[in-house]
C-alpha cells in the first residue's frame, strides 16, 4: 500500500465496528453526495455537474485555497430551512453506520445569511434533521468564519447564545487561516467565554505554529483544531504536551489538502509519542473521501500504533469533549464494556 491510498474498511472490520467520538467535523462538509446531489438537481446552473459521478469527481484539490474555493461552491447549494434539515438528517445516518456515538459538528451560518437564512432559524432546522436519528448525539459548534472579520463574528454572539437550548456549546474559527491570523478576535473569545460558550480554533493547519501560539496566547481556546504544523517549533511542543491541551487532529484531510505530503509523514504518531493529547477526526469526510473508521485504520496500517494506543485516542476524544464530566465518565464506561471495543 502506498503512503497515501486510503485503507479499505469493511463494515465488519474492527474500526468500523468499534464505537467512537467525533470532535472536528463540519456538518456542510459531511454531506454524504446523494444528499448534495438533490440539491444540485434542485438549484444547479448550466455549469453544475450533470450526473452524481460528476460532482464526485469535483473533489481533488491542488491545495488549501483550492479547497476552500470547492467549499464555498458547494455551499452555495444550500439555500432554505427544508436544506439543512435534509442534510442534517443524511449526515447524521451516515455518522450513526459508522458507531459513532457523540460528534461536536461546526456550521457555518454566516455562510447563508446572503440566502436570507438567520440564525435562530437556521440552527432550528439543523436540529430538527439530526433529532431525526436516533441513536446518535451531535451537539453544535458555530464556525464563524474568519474571513468575514472579528466584527461580523462578534455580532453572531449573541444569536448563539439564544440557541443554545438547541445543543450549540461552542465557537470556532475555520477558513483561510494562512491570511486571517487569531489575535483580532480576543474580544469575540472573551465575550463567548462570557456566554458560556466554549471555544476552539483552526490553527496549525494552512498556517504555521504562529498560528497556534496566537491562539493559545491571544484567544485562550480550549482546544486546536488540527495542530499540524506545529512540530516546527519544538517549544510550543513543550508546552501543548505540558498543558495536555486537545489537539483535533485530521490527517486525511491534512494530505488532501496538501498540509502533509503523504499519511507516513504526517506528526500525529510522534505527538503520541511525545505525549500530546491527541484526538482523530475526519474534518470533511464527504469532501476527502473518508471516514472515522479510514482514519482509524490508517493509523494502525501506515502509522504503526497499536490498537491499545487508538482505544486510548478514542478515550481521548470522550475526555476532551465539552459533554458533562458525568456525561464522559457513562460514555467511557459505555465504550469499554462494548463488545466491539477489544474484539
């Protein structure tokens, strides 16, 4: 196998079967194709993909801006209340196949305000489709893109606030990291703080360990999302592995995106190894074309770890959730007597 053709992952197999958490997925971007491709019936133009083996082939890409050049066209296919609940509704079966019990997915709803979609609403509909399927948990992340400026996430605030009676916990900023660094939007984190809500940054991943020390420093998170590149500094190393600070690494998608040239290079088994708490995820697994289970095996196949280093990464993802402490201690008890868990 080479180092970047994706282990194939059979619904039998250990890593599908075994139950797990997700901690760094974006709803828009887990849309499982049949899904989007109603919408593509639905609104596409004389330039949209003509057939499902069409818009599958729409995903490659040369690199991070290219990516979110795709995102921003796939986006755009959403545009109602009735949407989101329908892709809700199909990410939230697809993720339940896979044994995943308990996802904090982001969305991004400043991405639809152009479609006259406001927040409240929005964030309704998405919960009506995931309450749809039992049998599955997802809370809520708003990713407020930071792109559009502290200013515009600012004003999301108090919005998520109202909502939060309908599983929002938290906020982050996604987007293109390489030209939008985190220390404009101290005061967004510190009033998110202040509303309860918890907080989560994109860094390390388009840009470097800057990025990283920027939001530690400045916006104070909880947790990195992605956290690639930050083995460029040694000292900042130091001190995630010192702090135990949640990395919600995506490695896949790091080598789709080309942050990593290939699944052998990529820093997640050292960081294990260094003792940095690591979690994995899947980021935008309809986009990359894989799965929690793929990143699980990929792992163990071209990364070497041991199936009791990936259970401990699972637990990882479980302790480093915003979920109550009582609510991790039932789910860790949950997945240990599992019967998938160590067959």
């Amino acid at each position: 196998m080479s180092d970047n053709a994706l282990p194939v992952v059979a619904p039998d197999a250990w890593h599908a079967r075994v139950p797990k958490v997700e901690l760094h997925l974006h709803l828009e971007g887990a849309i499982p194709h049949e899904a989007l491709w109603q919408l593509v019936q639905r609104y596409g133009d004389d330039d949209a993909p003509k057939t499902l083996e069409a818009l599958q082939a729409r995903y490659q890409y040369r690199d991070f801006v290219h990516f979110i050049d795709t995102w921003m066209w796939q986006v755009d296919f959403l545009r109602s209340h009735d949407d989101f609940s329908l892709i809700a509704e199909a990410v939230a079966r697809d993720l339940r196949a896979q044994n995943i019990r308990y996802v904090e997915a982001f969305y991004s709803p400043a991405d639809f305000a152009r479609h006259g979609l406001e927040i409240p609403e929005l964030t309704a509909a998405i919960r009506r489709g995931l309450d749809a399927v039992e049998g599955i948990e997802v809370a809520l992340v708003a990713d407020l893109i930071r792109d559009l400026g502290p200013d515009r996430g600012m004003r999301q605030l108090d919005a998520l606030a109202e909502v939060r009676d309908l599983g929002v916990i938290g906020i982050g900023i996604g987007g293109s990291e390489q030209s939008y660094p985190p220390e404009p939007f101290y005061a967004v984190y510190d009033r998110a703080r202040h509303l309860g809500l918890h907080t989560s940054a994109h860094a390390g991943e388009a840009a470097g360990p800057e990025s990283v020390w920027g939001a530690l420093d400045a916006l104070r998170v909880e947790r990195i999302g992605h956290g690639t590149r930050a083995e460029e500094d040694p000292a900042l190393i130091e001190r995630l592995a010192a702090e135990q600070i949640p990395l919600e690494m995506c490695p896949i998608s790091n080598l789709r995106t080309g942050v990593v040239p290939s699944l052998a290079s990529h820093p997640v088994g050292r960081y294990v190894a260094q003792g940095l708490k690591v979690t994995i995820n899947s980021d935008d697994p309809s986009m990359f074309g894989n799965s929690l289970a793929q990143e699980y095996a990929v792992l163990e196949t071209i990364q070497g770890l041991s199936r009791d280093t990936i259970r401990a990464l699972i637990l990882n993802g479980i302790a480093a959730s915003w979920m109550s402490p009582q609510l991790q201690t039932e789910l860790t008890a949950a997945f240990e007597s599992d019967p998938n868990w160590l067959s």
